[in-house]
C-alpha cells in the first residue's frame, strides 16, 4: 500500500459541530500523525492541523468528510514524500 504524509487544515466556525469532528478524526486515528488546535477566540472560531501518513483516498476521505459539517472547512497540503507499506 502506498501512502502520503499530508496535512489537512481544518477552521471550524459552528462549534456545534465539535463532537461530529472528534468523531471522524477518531475515526482516522491510525493515520494521524499529530494534532495541533488553537482556539482563536477573538474570532470565534477555532484553528486545527491534522499531519496524517495514510493513503491518498483515506486523506480525502477524511477532509471530505470534516468539510461536509456544516460551519467547518478543510484544506489538504501534500508533501512529497511517498512510501509503500
């Protein structure tokens, strides 16, 4: 199998929306490298990155799935580093 090392960022506006996140993100947990969340409260939202090493369907899987959540958005950056597994 062959996978990407990626980072998915990820701004949530509805907070509504968190526990729906966690879910997914748990979801993906064996493909997520580290997480980094910084709540802007200024702004009300909230500043997430996921680092993931995983195949490329899994990472689109998964910023598809964070960016259907109403009030949240996700952006995929891919590095290019590629192994096989």
């Amino acid at each position: 199998m062959e996978t990407r090392v990626a980072v998915i960022g990820i701004i949530v506006e509805n907070t509504d929306t968190v526990e729906t996140l966690n879910g997914i993100l748990h979801e993906y947990g064996r493909y997520i490298v580290g997480r980094m969340g910084i709540p802007y409260r200024r702004r009300g939202i909230h500043i997430i990155s996921i680092a993931v090493d995983a195949p490329q369907d899994a990472i689109s899987a998964l910023a598809g799935k964070v960016g259907r959540l109403p009030g949240v958005s996700a952006k995929i950056a891919y590095s290019g580093v590629v192994s096989r597994e």
